[in-house]
C-alpha cells in the first residue's frame, strides 16, 4: 500500500503543528483539541436546505439532536432517514465536530439524517452511549410522521466509536423489538479491543490514532475490564449475527482498526447478513473528517451516500 497524498498532508500537518496525542492530554484539552482540528482539517461546511436542533427524552435526561435535510424541490413525501452517531473513542466529539460530515451525507444520500449528541465518557460511562442511541433511534421511528421520515426506510450509521454503536443499535434492534432497520454504515467502526491484531501492529505508532490512543479510549470508556467482550462493546462477539440489516463496512489501509472492520464484515458474511466490505488503502482513520486537504474523502462521501442510498431505495 502506498500512502495517499491527502493523508500525508494530514500527518505532514499535525507534526508541523506539534499537537501530542490525545492521551497525552486531560480530557477538556483532547475535546478542545478536536474542535480546533476542524478549522485546518474540515471544509467550510456546505449548505442544504433545513439545519435545525432537536431534543428528546432520554434514559438519563435530555438528549440533543440535529436533523439534516436536502429536499428536493416539490417533493413532500417522507424521506428516508439515516440516524447518524459520531466518532471521537466515545470521550470526544459531539453535533459539531461532525457537522461538516452529516451535511454531505444528507446531501449526497437523498435522506433525511438525525445525528445523535448520545452521553460521554469518562463522565459516563458503559452502556450510557448504547443506551442514549437505543432510546434515540427508537424516538426517530415512533415521531417519524412529525419529522417527515419513512420509518420503513431507516438506517443507522456512523464513524469509528460512533460505527460501534450503530452496529450495537442495529443488533438490538432485532432482539428487543425495535425498529425495522433497512441498513447500516459502519465506517471505519471499532468492532473489538483487541490492540494485538495485524493492523495495529503496522499502524498503531502512527497518528492520528495510536495503539495507545484506543487503549486511552477503552480505558475511559469501559467500567470494568470484563466490559471488553460484552457485545454491546464489541459487536464482533455477538452470539448472532444473522437478520441483520444490509451493511456496508468502510475500513482505512492505515488505520489500527481496520483489521477489525474487517472481521465483522466476514462475521456477517458468514452469518448470512448482506454485507459490503470496502477498504480506501491509502487512507488514515478519520479521514472522513480531512476533506479540506484530504479530497479521497468526497469519494468516500459518495460510496457512503450511494450504499446507504440504495440501501433505502
């Protein structure tokens, strides 16, 4: 593999900057860091037709969401709906330092998306993520008519910890009787905590995401050491994975966790889940975040954008 020019202008970029790795930061400075990142990494964000915040109850209290769509003029029918969580090792992140990304998805897919501001840690912890984007994909399906979505046309998506979760709601969905989900986007998602594969052992001294990152990560994130083969924490070590929804599964060549994309890919190729298994392998992890000087990134846009529109067709 041969690294792609748009990703080593990222790394080139965070070495002339001198950021230390999220670890070697507290966890305001690693969240600061992240929302500065977006100004040299991010493109100016692209305007469609409705931006608008929403709230709704929550397990734990009130959870923020913001509802993105791209209507086609005179159409008024209800639009299928992509539920979107974000990425940031479930300790960074939130509606804005994705904003940039759920606009060019709802542009590109036709679909109405509503991400999802779902619980943090270290302040909370394992299942409080789970169970914000359970309770949250479940209130996309039952205000579906109040919203303009096809309940019937709902998928779940999301990037790195955020493609964990949108796996983890996607099986429980099928088990606790939630809502029919036509698809999933996984991209890039955290599968496993098993720092010991191939990939990290190729990639894991690398930035932006380090061996020692993801440890960081799951060290704040899990309550108690056991939590690492919960499924709800690691979707690979779900007992079943059949009847499921249709999946895409977008991995990065440079990245410590593509070798556990790609096993929950084969995981639901083998259990007989429709999956579509898809590695950029120039690319670093993240790098859905990097369009302004990483242009692959508009490629994967549209890969994401037409699997998942499809997937809802």
């Amino acid at each position: 593999m041969t690294l792609n020019p748009g990703a080593q202008a990222v790394l080139d970029l965070i070495k002339e900057a001198g950021r230390p790795s999220f670890e070697e930061m507290s966890v305001p400075e690693c969240r600061e860091a992240y929302v500065s990142s977006r100004k040299a990494l991010q493109p100016d964000p692209i305007e469609i037709d409705e931006v608008r915040d929403l709230e709704m109850s929550g397990p734990a209290g009130a959870i923020a969401l913001r509802l993105y769509r791209n209507r086609p003029a005179g159409r008024d029918s209800a639009q299928p709906v992509i539920v979107y969580f974000h990425g940031g090792g479930w300790v960074i992140g939130d509606l804005d330092s994705h904003d940039t990304v759920c606009r060019e998805l709802a542009a590109r897919s036709g679909a109405t998306l509503i991400a999802v501001d779902y619980r943090l840690a270290p302040e909370h912890v394992f299942p409080a993520a789970i169970e914000d984007a359970v309770a949250a994909t479940r209130w996309v399906s039952e205000n579906a008519s109040e919203l303009g979505v096809d309940p019937g046309r709902l998928a779940v998506a999301g990037d790195s910890a955020g493609g964990n979760i949108a796996a983890v709601a996607a099986i429980d969905a099928r088990d606790n009787g939630g809502p029919k989900i036509a698809f999933q986007a996984l991209i890039y998602p955290v599968t496993d905590f098993d720092l010991t594969r191939r990939s990290y052992a190729e990639n894991g001294d690398k930035p932006p995401v380090k061996t020692t990152t993801m440890a960081w990560f799951r060290d704040l994130y899990l309550a108690n050491p056991e939590d690492q083969s919960d499924w709800r924490a690691a979707p690979v070590h779900a007992r079943d994975l059949s009847r499921l929804p249709p999946a895409l599964v977008l991995t990065a060549g440079y990245d410590p966790l593509r070798d556990e994309g790609k096993a929950y890919a084969n995981a639901l190729d083998a259990a007989g889940t429709p999956c579509r298994y898809v590695c950029y392998d120039g690319q670093i992890h993240g790098f859905l975040n990097m369009a302004r000087v990483n242009p692959q990134t508009f490629d994967a846009f549209d890969e994401v954008a037409n699997a998942i529109r499809s997937g809802l067709a």
